[in-house]
C-alpha cells in the first residue's frame, strides 16, 4: 500500500510543478527535490510490494515511508489552501492589511520550504539506519508465497472431501460431467469461474476422481496453476501426471529437457489420444494462453477443464467450444444445512440448539452463501459451548477473522486476491469497503469517486471515466466486487458494464481492517468513542450524540455520511469546518434543508454530492469552490443554479434532474442555469438543464460535451437545438424533452452525424416516426416516453444491430404491437402505458438474447405476449396492470402455461385495498 500512496503523491506533486508554479514560488525547489527522493524510493517500494514484508522492522520501513508521504500531502496542500485563502480573499485573510500581506506570505513560504526539507532529510536517513539496524527487504520466503502454498495444500485437500461432508454440490457436479462425456468430437473447454473460497476446486475436484469419468479418457492429469507458476516445471508436472495416468514410465532425462523439449513431447504425446486436464487456479490470460499452445485439439472429444477467480480467463477458449460455469453462492436452506453439520458435528442429527439459532442465522448470512466461509465458521463454532462464547465471536468476527487459526484458510483465500491487485487497483478496492454492509453502490458513483480522489491514472486520448469504467470492470472479472443481479439482466448497463456492486460480506471484513492498518480509511458506527483520526477517510455510518474535535480531523481527505438521519445543520457544519482539505464531501440521502457554510470554504474539495437532500438553493458563494469536478444535485429540492456556478471552470459532472413521482407524461424535471454556463468549457456531462431563452444555442458552446439531457424545449427551438448539436462531436448520450404533453418535440427531420450516440431518451409528441433512427448504428440504449405515434415505429428501429435496451412508455397508440424481425442484440425490452393495444406479438427469431420483458399498464391486453416460447434466454418477466385474463392462463395448470415455464422469474404486480401486491407465478 505505500508504493499506491507514494504514487499518487509523486502524480500530484507532478501536476502541481506543471500547473502552479506561481503559486508555489519560493518552494518550488524543495517540491522537486521531495519528488525526486520518492522516485528514487519508488523502485525499493515495488519490492516490497512484491515480496510483502515479513519482520517487524520491513513492517516499519514500509509504514514510515507511508507515513511521510502522507506528511508531504498535508504540507502540500495546507499551503494550497493557504494561498488560495490569500488571493480570493477568505477568511484567513479578511480584515488584514494589504501592505502586511506580502511579508506574511514570505514568512509563510519559508516555514513550508523548511517543513519539506526536514521531511526530505527524514527521508535520507531511512537507508542508514535500515543498515544500522540490518533491516532489509530481500531473502527469505515471501508472504505471500506462504499463502500461496497453503492455499495449495487446501486445493490438494479437496480430493479427500467426504461426499457427506459437502452440500449442494450434486446438481453442478453432473452439468459438469454432462459437458465432460457428451459426444462432441471437438476440443471442449470448460471453465467454472467465481471468487475465491466459492467451492470451484471442490466441485471440479469430486468431478475429476468420478471413475465414469476416468474411464471416458484414454489419460488424465490435474495440475495446480497459481500465481507464480513455472511453465518448464507445469509442463513436466503435467507430463509425469499424464504418464502416470496409464500407468507408464516417464523418460528419463524429463529434467533435463527445454521448455522446447517438453512442449515437443506433449504434443507428440497426446496426439493420438482423448485426454482430460484439469488447470486449477488460473490467475491470469497470458498463463492460459502460454499452457494452451501444448492441449492441440486433434477431434477425438477431449476436454479441457478451467478453475479461475478472473472472467477474462474463463470466457477465452481461444477458437475452440466452450462452457461456462459461474459457480453461485449456496442456496440459504443448504448454507444452514452445511453449517450445522460443521459446527454441531457431534450432537445428534447435527442441528442447532435453539438457543443458538438466531446467533447462527447471523454468522451464516455473514458468509452469504460462500462455502470455504461456512465451513471454516462452522468449524471455529464447534468448539463454542456457551451463549457467551457465541456472541463474542458475532460481535467481533473481524478481530477472529485476524486472530485465530480456524479462520486462516478464509483469509488467506480472500488475501490472495487482494495481494495480486495492481496497485492502483487496491486504493479502489479498499474504497469500496467505506460503504455500508450489503450496500448496492453506483457505478457513476464510485468512479467519480476515485477520480476526484486522484487514484485514476491519466491516460492519454482516454477520460479519466473510461480508464475508471475499466478498473471497476477489472474488479468484477477478478471476482472481487460481486455484480447485483436482478432478473439476471439490469446487473450491466446498455455498454454491458457493472450498473450496481456490492462487496462480499467477508471481503468486506478483510477490507476494512486493511484499510485501518494503513491509514486508509474508517467507519464509524457510533459504538466506539474516538478520541484522534489517523485516517485520510472517514465513512459515518451512525452518530450519535454531540461531533467532538477528534485530533487529527484536518487529515482527512474524504467524508462519505450514510447516516442519512442526521438532520442537524450546525451538527454537519461543525464537522465540514473541521476537514478544511477535504477532496470528496458525500452527503447523499441526508436529511438537510441548507449547505452547511462551511463547505464552500473547501478549497480542495473535487466532489460534491448533495443526491436526495431537501435542499432548495446553493449559496453564490459556490463560486469558490474552484477545484470542483463533480456537483450531483439529483432529486433536492433546488430548480435554479446561482450565478456563481458559472465560476467552476474544472466542473466535469453537473447532475440536476427530479424525479416528480408523477406516473404519466412528467416523469422528471430540469434545473434553471444562468445563460453563460457555457462558459464551463471542461463539462462532460449535464443532466437535465432546463430550457428557456438563448439555451438551445448556448450549449453548443459546451463542445467537451459526450452526455446532455435538455427540458422544457418547443416547437420553436428546432434551429437553434439542431445547431448545436452538430457541434456536440462527442455526443454519446442525449435526452430531449418538451415542455408539456401536447408540445411537439423539436426533432428535425434530418439528423447531424452522431457517430458515438449510445443512449437516445425522447419525451414528448412526435408527428411522425423519425427516419433517422435507423442511421444511429452504435445506438445501445432508445427510450422514447408520450411520442403517441399513429404509424408503426418498430420497422424503424428493428435493424439497430447494437441495441441493447428498448424503452417504450406511450408512444404507439395503435391496437397491435408486432416484432417481426431484428433486434438481435436486445437484453431488455420495457413496454408501459399503452391504454390501447391489445396484442403483443414476437415472431420466431427476433430478439434472441433477450434477458428481461416488463409490460405495465396495457389494460386492453386479451393474451400475454405471444412467442414467449421463442425467447429462450428470457430470465425475467414483469406484468403489471394487465387484465386477470391475461394472468389467469399462464398460471400454474393454465391452458398457457407451457409457453412460460422456461423463464425462472415471472413477477405479476397488481393493486388490493390501495396496496401493490407482488405474486410470483414461475
């Protein structure tokens, strides 16, 4: 962890030589010369990341390095904030004199340059008392190749499982074996994917010793991959097993032999012959790639099984067939089962006493469903007798989970991970621990959240919000953020990125206790009394009581409240007041009525979102906050921006629309802005503006813009929308709505390019079916709300072939709704306020890959849908105020019911006494 945090220091230490030399003047030497030190220092930092110090005096070294440069930081930016106070006239500033001010100054920068050169000589001195000491960072067995090891001996212990000792394991045992010995000719390979302690080696393992399945094969082998495998030694290993398998002899000189060698004799070897080989614990693609040159499909029905925590792994087979196998959590009635047969194993029928019950419901819903959790859990119970005893352990199960041996093959599973994380990665990972358990936490959010915390690397040509979407992305592949699934198909969005995550329940425990240890970050939950701050952030998840002055506040650097009961203004203001560098203030949900003044004072500050408060104004003192990037606004009770936002020229985000909660035509609502907000020239995206006057012409201005959603636009705006529009080359989502139901949305004709258009939303009358639409060839997401067209508009939009997500609320007012073709890549499909149609028809073929069907408020509807039994893949079906001779005939027994038993999830929604009542009919 300290190469991350020395690596964002040298990335801002960088940016601050390039972009503030004015301001730095008179310690702009001692800002290069600190930089140049940790460089320097750098390169000894990538070793102990790598080798994860073991004495306590390695431990030490790579916590003070830490340390000071998070004293340089602070230095930094308290004469940031410093200067920024004396030029834009502040508090610090108000009331003193101009002819003292400059000697002021020059006093100031001399006690900073000296701060940076004592930090600078600290930093000297590390290496000779490291060689005083004899403390070094080289030699000896690493940490990390110790978990490694046991890691392996709990994979090779898999073998020896009892078949009573596992739960829920028959059903995916015999999918496998189904994939192992059906007749395909052709190489298969088959990848079981999830994170780890997930049961993924288990179940591949009781899959492999199956004699139906050895005798499927002419030869067989299991290796174990890892982390830091050889190829030369993989290969022998995997010879000698193949060998072994039909009881033959090896050559004699196999130790000797090339990689070359090796690779000649396996495929010479295995020509000829149906093989099985298992690759355990696949890390990384270029591993698979290089094991793969040796496994040649000759056509003679061999397969080739994969275990892998990472998604890129498993779904690359490289041209062959593939399956596969995302390994899912256990059922709840089998992780209660599993659990008592672990930690009641010597009672009768190994069931819970039921004084315990409650207690035991809450460790196993901790291990949500997580196997290598259970059981370890399990186990570590086994030897509690008393009520007590129980409850301390649920009490502290993050001290346990670090403290005894019984949980040791959970933290060293979830450790490896966590350790194989580049660097930048951990920072983000860490922060997503700074959330509450089991909380579902935005994509846009969280990565807006990293980039104003600067852990996101600047790469050139791309935003810093694509190389973010990448990193959340690479988290998910890498089974360490778990994607929320919903009918299986609103987890991604229309770009098939993660649209909600959380992070296992465990993980999390993990997580939090690494970022403590490292100054990373803090929750506090109110339990505790904290009496200093050692942390950068600080994530309120309860208050109680009077805010003291904890020592160390004016550290931290991010302030995140979930306690979203806290309604005191002065409350919050004492605390904002208290953190003058803060980069990132997250008040969302929180009941205030006012910004608390203190925050405008935040010099620093790079995020602020106000999400869901009863706000109704930002001060015209906004304006100082010259740093902000992102401001969300959402679902406040703000309708005008002040003057003063204009001010913000690094704002990025400007997120400002509300939900009015109202179910027909005005759904949601812009925000008034001053006219020359065009002046931000850096805005990437703004949602939703509310037009009136010159804005239709302005926002062309804005020509960094790649998202805009603009209200309250006429007839009359037509020209001038169209016009900027043309110069919004970035465009990649837009949304336009009228000012009313009976207004004609102003949509020419004829529509500029928009090569990059991904989400178009429409809201408001259309005359006629826009031609256009079919030009829009990367259009992955339509929602078109009230067009209330007479013609038929699917035609039109049949043969977008990237189309992901069709949204349509009104916008037909014929009698039939018929897909006849296209819509190949459609995942989810949303029909809603159709008051007259009353068939819905999907021909055979359209819409192959879809995931999720919701129909609402089609009260003339005489059928379900019909060519349900076409759609596959559906997993999701909603049906809500449609007629119950809709429902009645696909119930179970129901003359229709045959058309929808393949869908896992059908959902009828429907009103009793003034209550919406969900029935499940799959």
């Amino acid at each position: 962890m300290a190469l991350s945090v020395t690596d964002l220091l040298i990335g801002k230490l960088a940016t601050i030589l390039e972009n503030e030399g004015t301001t730095i003047a008179g310690v702009r030497h001692e800002v290069d010369k600190i930089k140049e030190e940790f460089l320097s220092m750098k390169a000894f930092l990538v070793d102990a990341e790598a080798n994860k110090p073991k004495t306590e005096g390695q431990k030490l070294w790579v916590a003070r390095i830490r340390d000071l440069a998070y004293d340089v930081e602070d230095i930094i930016d308290e004469f940031m904030y410093h200067m920024y106070e004396k030029q834009s006239g502040g508090r610090l500033s108000r009331g003193l004199h101009k002819t003292i001010r400059a000697p002021c100054n020059i006093w100031f920068r001399h006690k900073i340059a000296k701060k940076l050169q004592k930090i600078t000589d600290m930093i000297k001195a590390i290496p000779e008392r490291n060689q005083r000491y004899g403390v070094g960072l080289v030699g000896g067995a690493t940490t990390s190749e110790d978990i490694q090891k046991l890691v392996q001996n709990q994979a090779e212990s898999s073998f020896f499982i009892m078949e009573d000792e596992l739960v829920g394991i028959e059903g995916k045992k015999q999918i496998l074996m189904g994939w192992l010995m059906d007749d395909e000719q052709h190489q298969t390979v088959i990848s079981v994917v999830g994170m780890g302690g997930s049961g993924k080696t288990t179940l591949v393992a009781k899959t492999f010793t199956n004699e139906l399945v050895k005798r499927h094969f002419d030869c067989y082998a299991w290796i174990t991959v890892s982390q830091t495998y050889d190829v030369v030694h993989l290969f022998r290993s995997l010879i000698r097993e193949l060998y072994k398998s039909r009881k033959e002899d090896f050559p004699a000189n196999l130790n000797a032999m090339s990689r070359i060698e090796l690779l000649e004799l396996l495929v010479n070897y295995l020509e000829s012959k149906k093989y099985l080989v298992v690759l355990d614990d696949v890390w990384e693609l270029r591993d698979w790639r290089e094991i793969k040159v040796s496994l040649q499909d000759r056509q003679l029905g061999s397969r080739i099984v994969l275990t892998t925590r990472n998604e890129e792994v498993a779904s690359n087979s490289f041209g062959v067939e593939s399956y596969v196998y995302r390994i899912q959590p256990l059922q709840k009635n089998e992780a209660w089962e599993l659990f008592n047969r672990k930690a009641f194993s010597t009672k009768q029928h190994k069931t819970c006493p039921t004084e315990l019950k409650s207690l035991a419901s809450q460790l196993v819903e901790k291990c949500e469903g997580l196997p290598l959790g259970i059981v370890a859990l399990g186990g570590l119970m086994s030897s509690k007798k008393s009520l007590d005893q129980w409850q301390r352990v649920c009490n502290n199960l993050n001290w346990y989970l670090h403290n005894n041996s019984s949980l040791d093959p959970v933290r060293n599973i979830l450790l490896l991970s966590f350790n194989d994380l580049p660097s930048q990665l951990k920072h983000c990972f860490l922060y997503c621990s700074l959330f509450p358990e089991d909380y579902l936490f935005k994509r846009k959010r969280v990565i807006r959240l990293w980039i104003a915390e600067g852990f996101v690397e600047n790469v050139k040509g791309v935003t810093p919000e694509e190389v973010a979407d990448g990193y959340l992305r690479e988290l998910c592949f890498r089974s360490m953020l778990q994607v929320n699934i919903f009918g299986n198909s609103a987890s991604l969005t229309s770009l098939g990125r993660p649209k909600n995550c959380k992070m296992h329940d465990l993980m999390r425990e993990l997580a939090l206790s690494t970022a403590e240890k490292e100054k990373f970050g803090y929750v506090y939950d109110g339990r505790e009394v904290m009496e200093e701050i050692s942390t950068r952030r600080l994530s309120i998840h309860r208050m109680e009581g009077e805010i003291k002055s904890w020592r160390g506040m004016s550290k931290i650097r991010s302030l995140l409240v979930f306690d979203t009961d806290m309604s005191s203004l002065s409350f919050l203001n004492t605390l904002v007041s208290q953190f003058k560098l803060l980069r990132t203030l997250d008040l969302e949900d929180v009941q205030i009525d006012k910004l608390p003044g203190a925050v405008v004072y935040l010099f620093n500050l790079r995020y602020l979102n106000l999400k869901g408060t009863l706000i109704e104004e930002l001060p015209e003192s906004i304006r100082r906050l010259c740093n902000l990037q992102f401001l969300n606004i959402r679902d406040t009770k703000i309708e005008s921006l002040p003057q003063g936002i204009t001010r913000l020229l690094n704002l990025r985000n400007l997120i400002m629309y509300r939900y009015t909660g109202n179910l027909y035509f005005k759904v949601v609502r812009g925000t008034k802005a001053p006219s020359n907000i065009c002046k931000l020239q850096k805005l990437q995206s703004i949602s939703m503006i509310e037009s009136e006057g010159d804005t239709s012409r302005l926002i062309g201005n804005m020509t960094q813009l790649r998202s805009i959603s603009i209200s309250n636009l006429i007839e009359r705006d037509e020209i001038d929308l169209w016009v900027s529009i043309q110069k919004l080359t970035l465009l990649q989502s837009m949304g336009l709505m009228a000012s009313n139901e009976e207004e004609v949305l102003p949509v020419k004709a004829e529509c500029p390019p928009l090569p990059h258009l991904r989400k178009l939303a429409l809201a408001g009358r259309l005359q006629n079916v826009i031609p256009w639409f079919s030009s829009l060839h990367s259009l992955t997401t339509l929602i078109l709300h009230w067009s209330r067209l007479e013609e038929d508009l699917l035609p039109q939009i049949e043969a977008l072939l990237n189309l992901t997500r069709l949204y349509l609320c009104n916008a037909y007012v014929g009698e039939e709704l018929c897909f006849r073709r296209g819509f190949v890549k459609l995942r989810r499909l949303e029909l809603l306020n159709f008051s007259s149609v009353k068939k819905i028809t999907i021909e055979k073929g359209v819409m192959p890959n879809l995931q999720y069907l919701w129909v609402n408020s089609f009260m003339e509807l005489k059928t379900v849908p019909l060519g349900l039994e076409y759609l596959s893949t559906l997993q999701y079906l909603g049906l809500k105020d449609v007629p119950m001779e809709v429902i009645r005939p696909i119930r179970k027994g129901g003359v229709d019911r045959s058309k929808v038993q393949h869908i896992p999830e059908i959902i009828h929604v429907f009103e009793q006494s003034s209550k919406w009542v969900h029935e499940n009919l799959a």
